[in-house]
C-alpha cells in the first residue's frame, strides 16, 4: 500500500498575511475565551481594526484574556478612555502619514516608509491612527529618493521602515535595493520589521540571498515584546538569515502587563541571543491616544533597567529610550 503523503510545507507568507483573523469573535472562540468579555471589548475595533496573522494567535495561550501575546493585539474598552498627554500625533509624523516616504530626522541614516500597511495591528502603536493603508513606494517616488540620497553625503544608511516593509514582495524590495546600492556613499541597508514575528515564512531564503549578494552591510532588527514570541518557526529562519550574514537586532516597547517586569525581560534578552539576535532597543510607549493602558512611568523603567543590568551580560541589555519630535536621535532614559 503507498504511504500517505506527509504535508511539511506551511502556507505562504501571502496566504497566512491573507488568512488573518480580523474578527475579534473568531479570534475569541479560537482562543475560548468568556463570550462576556468578548462581548464587551470588541467594540473597541472600531477605534483600530484587529488584525491577527494565525501563526501569532497559536503562540497565545487558551482560555486566558490577560495573555501578554493577546494583550499587545486585542482590543480593549480602556482604548476609549481619553488621557491628558496622550495625543494623536505623539511623533509629529503626520507628513509621513499623507504619503510621504521618507522620513529624515537624524543625520546619518534616512528612513524610508515601505509600506504603509503591517500584517498585525498592535494596539499601542501610533499608527493606530494613521494606517496609511494603501501607501506604496512607487516608480516616481524611487526616483525622488534616489536623488535625495545622492544630494546628501552625510547619509550612509537606509532604513527601510512602514508600517512594515516586509510588506512589499521580494520583487519590490529587489527594486529598492538595487536603488539603494548605485549610492556611493551608503554602506549599510537596514530593515525594521515586525513581519517575522507573526509570520515567520516571510524569512524568504530568496530575500536572504539576495541581501547576502549586495555589497552594502544587511541588518534585520525585529520587533518581539515577550520571549514567546520567539517561535521555533522563527528561530530556523532566523538561522538561516544569519547564516548569509545578515545582522540580526531586536526592538521592544516596554508595555504594562505584557512586559513590565525584570524576569519577563531577562526572559526576551536571553530567548533572543539564543535565536541568535541581540537585544536593541527597548522603547518607552509613544504617548499615543487610545494606549494608556499600556503605559510604564520612568522610574519603573529605570528600576527595570538597574535589575536587567545586574542579571544580564552587557550586551543582553537593551538600551531604554524615547522617541522625542525634534531630538537629533533617539533620546536615552536615565534614572
Ligand atoms: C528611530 C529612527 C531612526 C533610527 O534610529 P537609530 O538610533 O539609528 O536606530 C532613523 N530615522 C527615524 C525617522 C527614526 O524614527
Ligand atoms: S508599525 Fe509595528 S508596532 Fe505598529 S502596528 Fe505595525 S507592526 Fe505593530
């Protein structure tokens, strides 16, 4: 008798981006959640739509609404809830939002806004109110940037940012790349992306490949709040980015209830450095309408950080910071 074919092929990245839950009902009952608080929270979709890619949705556990994975996507009454200094525009990035591309803030490095879509929609980012859905860098606009880059000598890195810019196939990204490389005096192409996290197919070994061949330094900085988010799926993938020498960082933000304890963080740093990345970044929330709840004060961070530093080697400990409109970088948190 011929032997069933075993399936070890995983959807496409497309197809999981495609297949998402946006239904808080759906993602509910999936995770067996109190129909009560289902009832009472998914109205807040409307402030920001749930999106969900699955493979993010199975790292939650069942049956508890205060899971620290489903805390940073579900929607929550307190979205509501108006707080003095939390603002819609905390970034000043309103210009980027009206389909501008490209963001230049710091000196050395310019950002560019991929894609304005992403394949998760986290509750406490500022683009809750600015989704810029259907941005895209077009034709005329490489061009715009090409010229850009050639005009200012002092740039010597690209930052390819969005929303997310692992939203753009590979084909497009090739584009951008190609472009990036006829500029002399850049050295170095950055991705900031969430992508690999909820869908860890999106670590193309084509993409990989493509990067390794470029004569410009590749670093990937990811983007995971809590260590179980660093998923075996991520984890081969990731080995496999690294393996044709590409860089590989991560960002956090510090958030109330997912990540805000000195365990839970030395939990992400060292799952981190097992995949293989070393820990960034970790932000302090941009004071964004609608996310309050998920706010850190200072001097608890700082009490973070004194614990982080005790219990972690040096580079296992992300550098604490806020993005500040106006700061010719990002500003550092001391306490
Ligand atoms: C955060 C950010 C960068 C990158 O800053 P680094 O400190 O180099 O990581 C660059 N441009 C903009 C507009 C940014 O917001
Ligand atoms: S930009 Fe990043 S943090 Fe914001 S919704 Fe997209 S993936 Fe989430």
């Amino acid at each position: 008798m011929p032997e069933q074919p075993v399936l070890t092929c995983r959807p496409s990245w497309k197809y999981q981006l495609a297949s998402a839950y946006t239904d808080p009902v759906e993602l509910g009952q999936y995770l067996q959640l109190p129909a009560t608080w289902i009832a009472q929270h998914a109205p807040a979709r409307a402030l920001f739509p749930l999106r969900v890619p699955r493979h993010f949705a199975e790292l939650m556990a069942i049956g508890n609404p205060h899971d620290p994975l489903l805390r940073q996507v579900w929607p929550l009454t307190d979205e509501f809830r108006q707080t003095p200094g939390f603002i819609e525009d905390p970034l000043g990035e309103k210009e980027a939002s009206a389909g501008n591309a490209i963001l230049h803030k710091y000196s050395s490095r310019l950002l560019l806004i991929v894609r304005g879509g992403c394949a998760v929609n986290c509750r406490y980012c500022f683009r809750r109110h600015f989704p810029y859905q259907e941005h895209k860098l077009g034709r005329a606009e490489l061009e715009n940037v090409h010229q850009y880059l050639m005009a200012d000598t002092e740039l010597n890195e690209v930052i390819l940012s969005g929303g997310d810019p692992l939203m753009a196939d590979d084909t497009h990204l090739e584009a951008i790349l190609s472009l990036i490389e006829s500029v002399p005096h850049i050295r170095r192409v950055r991705i900031h992306s969430r992508l690999p996290v909820v869908i860890p197919d999106r670590l193309t070994l084509d993409l990989a490949k493509r990067l390794e061949q470029s004569r410009l330094d590749t670093i990937l900085v990811i983007h995971a709040n809590h260590a179980r988010e660093i998923s075996q799926p991520l984890k081969e993938n990731l080995a496999i980015w690294r393996q044709h020498g590409i860089h590989l960082l991560n960002q956090s933000v510090l958030l109330r209830e997912v990540n805000d304890d000195a365990e839970t963080l030395t939990e992400l740093s060292e799952a981190l450095f097992s995949a293989g990345v070393l820990p960034y970044y970790l932000h302090q929330l941009d004071k964004v309408a609608g996310a309050a709840h998920f706010a850190v004060t200072d001097e608890q961070a700082g009490l973070f950080m004194q614990e982080l530093r005790a219990r972690l080697p040096g580079f296992l400990v992300p550098k604490l910071v806020r993005e500040i409109a106006g700061e010719p970088s990002k500003t550092p948190i001391q306490i």
